[in-house]
C-alpha cells in the first residue's frame, strides 16, 4: 500500500510539474507575442508620425492659393512648437480640433506635431540669446553656443530633466556670485533650462504616449491625459520640488559649476538658422489669422516689455506689429523676418523675447483647449455656479472672445477654492474689459463697490491677487472699517486704541491674531525696499502678493498649474504679474498662513508646515551679512584675529542634511572667490598681490596662494552666517545650524 502511494504521489508531482512548464511555456509565449506585437505596433505609429510629418512639410510648400490663410495655421502650429512657445501636447491637442482647418488637415497637423515632439525637434533656442554672459578673456565672451551645449548635455544624460535644470540654475547662480559671468546670466540660463528641460520630457513623454497607445489614437491618448493634468512636462514641479529632485540637483551642482569655471571664449559654428521663403510668405497670414484669437496676458506683457530694447536693437521688425502681438500666433508672424545680413545683435534681441514668451507661456500649459464653437455656459450661469455677484463684459468685448473668458474664470475660481475651500465672493463683481482702468495696472480690485476689472489682454495671472484684495476688503468691512484690513493695521498700530489696531477695545481675539500676522508680513519687507517702491510695497499689496505666492504653490503640490489665478511658475521664475525681489523673503509663510485663516478657511492639505526649497536656502547664503573690514584683513592675509577653530566630531558634524550643508558649503566658498576677484580687478596691475595675480590667472601664478585666502573668506563667512546675534526665525533658524555644519572638516 505504501508503495502505491508514493507511486501516485510522483504520478501527481510530475503531472504538476508538467502542467506548470506548460503554463510557464504559454505565458512566455504570449508575452513574447505580446513584446512583438507591440513593437509592431508602434513601429507603425511611429511610421504614420513620420509621414504626417512630411505631409505637413509638402502642405506648407506645395498648398494651393485658395488655402493660404488655413496653410499659415498649420505652419503656425508648427513654428509655435519649434520656438516651444505653448505646451506641446496643447498644441497636439488644438491641432486635432481647430474648426479653422478641414479635418483632413487638422490630422496631419496634430500626428505631425507629435513625430517633431517624438524626435526632439521642440523648444529651440537661438543662441545668440545667450551671447556677452561671460566668462570672459581679453575682452572676448564665451558664446551663447557654448552655455546652450553645456546645458543641453546636463539635461540629456539626466534621469530627471527637473533635476538638471535646477542644478544648471544653482550653478549658474554660483558663478555670477564668483564674478565669472554677468549678473543678468542666472535669469536667462534659467529661462533657457526650462526651455531644454521641457523639450526633454516631452520627447519622453510622447515615446511613453505611443508605446502605451495600444491601437488607441494618439491624439484621443493626448487629450485624456491633459485632460487629468497627466504630462509632467505640464506640472510646476518646480514650484514644489520633491525632495529626492532636490538632493540630485546639489549633486550635479558642482561638476557643472567646475564646468563654467573651466569655460573660455572660443571660436564655434554660428547656429543661425535660415528662413526659407515659404515662411516669409506665411509669416504674415498667420499674424492676420491671429489677430481673431483671445489674449494671451503672459504673452502680450511680456512683449511689453521687450519693446524698448527691440526698438533700439531689431530694427528689422515692424514694431508697430510687435507692439499689438497679443498671442503665439501673432508673435510668430511677427518676428519671423528675413536673415540675410541680420546683426548677431538683432538676433540676440528677438532670441531674448521669444525665449521670455515662451517661458511666460509655460504657466498657461494645463489650460483646457477652447474655440469659438465650443459650448460654454453664459455669464449669468456662471455666476450663479460660482457664486458670484454678477460677471458683465464691456460692449466693445467681442461677443466670440467672451466664452473663452468665462471658461478661464470659472476654472480659475474652482482651482482657487482646492486651496481656499470656503472662499465667498457673493458680493463681488466682475467686469471684463479692453482697457486698463489705469495705465499701470494690468488689472484693478475696486474696494469702493467690490468690483474686480479685468482688461482681456493684461488680466490673465493676476486673479489670485486681485481676489486677495477682495478677502482683506471683506475683513475690514466685518469690522467696520474703510479700506482694506492690511492697511488699516499698518497706519493705525502706532495709535494705540485706534480701529483696526492691536489691542484696540472690542476686537475679538482671534481678529487680534489676524492684525498681528498682517502687521508681521509688512515688517518683513525691508524699510529699503518701502521707501524705494513705496505704491507696490503697500500692505495691502505685500498680502496679496503672499496670497498670489500662496495659492500657486500648494496648487503646485498637487501638480496643477492655473495661468489665470497665477502667472509664479517657481521660486525664480515668478512670471509676468510678480517681481522675484518681492518673494525675496521666505520667513513670511507662517505669519501669511495665520492671515489668511482668519479670513477664510484653507485647505488641511495647504495648512501644513514644509521645510524651505533648497532655492530659498541658496538665497539664504548668498544674502548673509559679510563684515569689509574684517574680510579685507583676511586677504591680506591677517586670519587669525577673525577665524575660529573647524568644527569636528560627530557630535557637530552630523550627517543629517548633507546635502543641503553642501549646499551652504558651495554658496560660502563662492561668496569667497567672488570677493577675491572684485579685489583683485580692482587693484591696479602693478601693486597686485601674488594671490590677486592667481586669482586672475596672470603668470606667475599659484593657485595654493589664492585657495589659502578662498578657504580662510569661506569659513569666516560661514561663521557669520551660523553666529548672527538677531534671534533667529524662520528660514535663519532653520539654516543657521546648516552652516555649522558646512564647517566641518
């Protein structure tokens, strides 16, 4: 019997084994067929893509005369991509539903566009943009070539074109600090990375949107992940980075700043490109086609802005034009002009705008795709879901751009309410119009009868501010009080018992808090910067700058991006509405939360503590007091009077956020060199130290002469910034234990 047994046991064992090698041989097969077949697959996407590419080249240079303005769309979308002036999945998307283009057209527009994204043909920039930055020798720059290579090499090899891109700006920073590039690079490197790294991920991107079609179209795929904020390269990973992102950034950091520093003039191709004759001719179609589409504020401010320097630098354009361009559309027909002959400096000028208006443009990159046919509720209707008191449009409005407007103010207030759950405007009004109520406000929040304007063409981005104004109006109206709350508690708290003021008899407790925190955001500001702008460093305007801030930030954390609340994209690139020198103080987070929980309810999420970006730590160190004296004594070599011993010991020294100590270490020692060189650039060649000559690398030279003096400037400097005698607060209480640590040896 026992023997039986084992016998059908091993009958049973081997039956199993055979069945599980059969399974094991299917599955195999099926995902071999699978692999094959989806390699297949997109084998013949990518086939299509590449046709509907050369179909869109043949329209654009074979089109016959009766398709001239439909001709000019579809070579507008494709220069639009190019120069990465709009989103490119936006633009994939709009493509395929433009109501301006046959159907037909409309297809190959939209799968050509995707081969151009899927092949990295996006987001070019003319180097000449990046021209006179510096390093420089014997009077010659390093080229605009140079930078772009440097960077386009950063952002390619890296795992995450975000981390790349923060570290070319952290490195770029550094070496404006050690005097080795001008002080206006560190802006436009930033606007070229972003540029770079968009491109990047978006090649990335539309590789994933077509292995992971599986027989869907691709443009169907498109819209549905833009439709749930799906595309990274769309997300304002920036403005809330992850840790992770952060800590790889301080890791590249060094090796490109060694990078710039190594960097020396040299003689390299010119990158110009030609413009075909077919372009020239399109150009200005495409700029009378768009002249019928809505808008754009990021856009038509920023060219605003650019127009004194193009009209001293580019007398190529028709200026008049430019001064009118209010969309990509318009701006692309515009600048597209003739090079034969052109000036590098003609060409660094229109590079400089383009490269601005595409970076304005990026925090418009979730905005939902609208035409004139598409359905939108009226404005009566979207008040009433809103809750607002009443929306009314000028006369002189036209009628087709209105329901383009709605739509961006009903999305708008929805994404401000994620943050500001409970936020009440039913005794708002809002009123659309075509021109400014003033000459300098891109738009304007009447206290008198609530009332926001919003001229169409400079309104866009600027709503989370504007509604700011209306919250602290509501809380003086709840107490009584004319005006605006912030402004209140700043005139009245020197007169003690005064409405408004801290203390005053009456005032609930909690309204206490309130004025303290709105009392505490206007003396963060600097007196200096009071008295140089005192119209824009208002209270009322810091807190609605703050809230501005604010709300696009912790939209940020949960990866959306609304360029009609709020034009910040980042910490730098702050956008068309907000200066950076106005965000320039990061203690204010705490007292701003406080403020606006005492007018309204915020979101648990928007309520919770986060340590300072690495971005503001970075300002941090580069801001520190520095004593002349005592650092002159120390190139001249008098250290012992200033310097105190190198910290060691683990108990010091301790691991716990080397990354950011690094950081700090980098900033201290760039602060050192920068000192170094203005110094030595100074003092005139004949009384030049050894260590000035080292410096500025004239023979005889050594370089243990200059580093003895970098290190010696470098942790005086990090002692001042752990020893400063203020309580610390804030970002300093934060940090200050940082650059202790940066002292370890």
């Amino acid at each position: 019997m026992l023997h039986l047994s084992s016998i059908h046991t091993g009958i049973r064992r081997h039956a199993v084994r055979r069945a599980s090698l059969a399974v094991l041989t299917a599955c195999s097969v099926a995902i071999g067929g699978w692999i094959v077949a989806a390699r297949l697959g997109n084998a013949r996407a990518t086939a299509r893509l590449n046709s509907a590419a050369e179909r869109l080249d043949s329209l654009t240079d074979r089109a016959p005369a009766d398709a001239g303005r439909r001709v000019a769309i579809a070579w507008g979308y494709a220069e639009r991509l190019r120069l990465g002036l709009e989103s490119p999945f936006r633009l994939i998307e709009a493509a395929g539903r433009d109501p301006r283009l046959t159907p037909d057209e409309r297809r190959t527009v939209a799968w050509a566009l995707l081969a151009h994204v899927m092949r990295g043909e996006t987001h070019d920039i003319d180097a000449a943009a990046l021209d006179a930055m510096g390093p420089l020798e014997s009077g010659r720059s390093a080229t605009g070539e140079q930078h772009l290579a440097l960077i386009r090499h950063a952002v390619a090899k890296a795992a995450n074109p975000r981390a790349a891109e923060l570290a070319v700006r952290f490195a770029y920073t550094l070496a404006a600090t050690e005097r080795l590039i001008d002080p206006s690079a560190p802006m436009l490197v930033a606007e070229a990375a972003a540029m770079i790294g968009d491109g990047e991920i978006a090649r990335r991107e539309a590789r994933d949107v077509v292995r992971s079609a599986h027989g869907m179209d691709l443009i169907e795929v498109v819209t549905r992940r833009r439709e749930r904020r799906a595309f990274y390269v769309e997300r304002p990973t920036l403005l809330a980075p992850p840790e992770e992102l952060e800590r790889t950034a301080i890791a590249m950091t060094p090796a490109l700043l060694d990078s710039i520093r190594a960097m020396r003039p040299a003689v390299v191709a010119d990158s110009s490109r030609d413009n075909d004759g077919r372009a020239l001719v399109l150009a200005p179609r495409l700029y009378a086609a768009g002249a019928s589409v809505p808008p754009v504020a990021a856009l038509a401010v920023t060219v605003r802005r650019y127009m004194p320097m193009l009209r001293a630098h580019a007398p190529g354009l028709d200026h008049d034009a430019l001064a009118r361009a209010r969309n990509t559309e318009m701006l692309v027909g515009v600048t597209r002009v003739r090079d034969d002959g052109v000036e590098r400096q003609q060409r660094r000028s229109i590079g400089r705008l383009l490269l601005a208006a595409a970076v304005s443009m990026r925090s418009t990159a979730q905005e939902p795709v609208w035409f004139g046919s598409d359905l939108v509720p009226d404005a009566l209707e979207t008040a009433s879901a809103l809750g607002i008191r009443s929306i009314t449009f000028d006369r002189d409005v036209p009628a087709t751009w209105r329901p383009y407007y709605l739509q961006l103010l009903a999305n708008g207030v929805r994404d401000l309410r994620r943050v500001l759950p409970s936020l009440r405007l039913d005794e708002l009004h809002i009123r659309f119009r075509t021109t400014a109520p003033s000459d300098s406000a891109l738009a304007m929040h009447d206290p008198r009868t609530r009332t926001l304007h919003l001229p169409m063409i400079t309104a866009g981005g600027t709503i989370s501010h504007e509604i700011a104004h209306d919250l602290d109006r509501r809380s003086a109206q709840q107490q009584g009080l004319a005006g605006y709350r912030s402004d209140i508690v700043a005139r009245e708290n020197s007169q003690p018992g005064a409405p408004g003021a801290l203390g005053a008899p009456g005032v609930p407790r909690a309204a206490g808090r309130l004025a303290a925190s709105l009392l505490a955001l206007t003396e963060e500001v600097p007196a200096s910067a009071r008295e140089a702008r005192p119209s824009a460093e208002r209270p009322a305007e810091i807190f609605a700058t703050g809230v501005d801030w604010f709300v696009a930030s912790k939209l940020a954390l949960k990866g959306i991006s609304n360029g009609f609340l709020s034009g910040v994209q980042d910490e730098l690139l702050t956008g068309h509405v907000v200066h950076p020198d106005r965000l320039r103080t990061s203690d204010r987070a705490r007292s701003l939360l406080t403020a606006l929980e005492g007018m309204t309810v915020v979101a648990p999420f928007a309520s919770e503590d986060k340590i300072p970006s690495v971005q503001a730590l970075l300002r941090w160190s580069l801001a520190g007091p520095v004593d002349r004296g005592a650092a002159a004594e120390i190139l001249a070599g008098s250290y012992d009077a200033w310097l105190s011993a190198p910290l060691i010991g683990e108990a010091s020294c301790g691991r716990y956020g080397d990354d950011r100590v690094t950081l700090v270490r980098l900033a201290a020692e760039s602060r050192a060199r920068g000192w170094l060189r203005a110094r030595a650039r100074w003092t005139p060649d004949s009384d030049r130290a050894p260590w000035a000559r080292a410096t500025l690398r004239q023979a005889p030279w050594s370089d243990r002469i200059s580093e003895q003096r970098v290190a010696a400037l470098q942790d005086y400097m990090l002692v001042s910034l752990a020893s400063e005698e203020t309580l610390p607060a804030g970002l300093a209480a934060y940090a200050k234990p940082l650059a202790e640590r940066a002292r370890c040896r």
